[in-house]
C-alpha cells in the first residue's frame, strides 16, 4: 500500500476547523472502509448521484481524472456493487487520486492493486444492472453530508473531510 507523506491529514485539518460553524468544512461518518491501494489521497471533488447503476462511474473513471476525487452518492445501497477490479484500475491508469463511494465495491483483491484511493461501505459481489440512470456534477449528500463539485476532499486511515478549496 502506498503511504506516502502527504501535505494534509485529516486530523490537522480538524485540529484547524474543529470551531468552524460556516459549514465550509464537513466530516462524513466514520463508516467508510479502505479497498484501493493508496490509504490517503484528496482532490477536487467530481460529483454523480446513483442508485445500483454504474453507468456513470464507469463514464468517469474512463475518462482523465486529473487528480481529482470522485464523489459518488450510491445511496448507502448494499445491494451491487458500483466499483469493480476493472473500474478500479480505469481509474488509476487515467489519473484519479480516489474515489469516496456512498455504496459497495467488488473484486477486493484486485482494488487493493490499483494505485488509486477507494473508500466505500462494503464489499459486495452482485454488479450493477448498466441502464445510464444517475447524474452527475450536482451537490450530493454523502452519509447527510453535502458535498458539491469542486470541493476539496482529504481522505486518510482517519477519516474523510470536505472543504471548500
């Protein structure tokens, strides 16, 4: 796993905001697990709202990530799997520094290959049924916190906190 040095963390970053009321800085839930092989990574935030269709993971992971971070609202669904070997490896080869995925990743063994940050829910095996449902670049509510486009995601062994830039 690549545990690199890294500029924030997450503590830190609470330990600056932890008296900031503006609702600038937010902490999800600590229910998120580690399945890629990076441990911590943060970016700007991609947004797409799903429901047990990976039609638009699979659009975006394919596409050049830049560094940035794909926030995916899966709805806390724990009926497919949204994330695969497959994707997971998309989205290293073309440059994402992670993935926070509000649902369930599949191929455990290979995601944690993937030099690519991935924080999900669970593992489950079903797939997703691809019928190009779901949207995307809109304000997401990730375990009922909002996260918008181009926020700033920090995510480490810690947890995960979103800023704005």
């Amino acid at each position: 796993m690549n545990t690199s040095t890294r500029s924030l963390v997450t503590c830190d970053l609470c330990d600056q905001h932890k008296n900031d009321t503006s609702g600038d800085f937010r902490v999800l839930p600590p229910v998120f697990r580690s399945f890629g092989g990076r441990t911590a990574f943060s970016g700007l935030a991609v947004t797409i709202q799903c429901l047990d269709d990976n039609s638009l993971v699979k659009a975006a992971v394919e596409s050049p990530g830049e560094g940035r971070v794909l926030v995916v609202d899966g709805g806390g669904s724990l009926r497919r799997a949204l994330l695969g070997g497959k994707l997971g490896a998309a989205a290293a080869a073309n440059g994402w520094a992670g993935l926070v995925i509000d649902g369930c990743v599949r191929d455990v063994a290979e995601l944690v290959q993937c030099d690519v940050g991935i924080k999900a829910l669970a593992s489950m095996p079903l797939p997703t049924d691809r019928k190009q449902q779901g949207l995307q670049g809109i304000d997401v509510q990730i375990q009922g916190v909002w996260v918008r486009p181009g926020d700033w995601v920090c995510a480490d062994d810690d947890g995960i906190v979103v800023m704005k830039p």
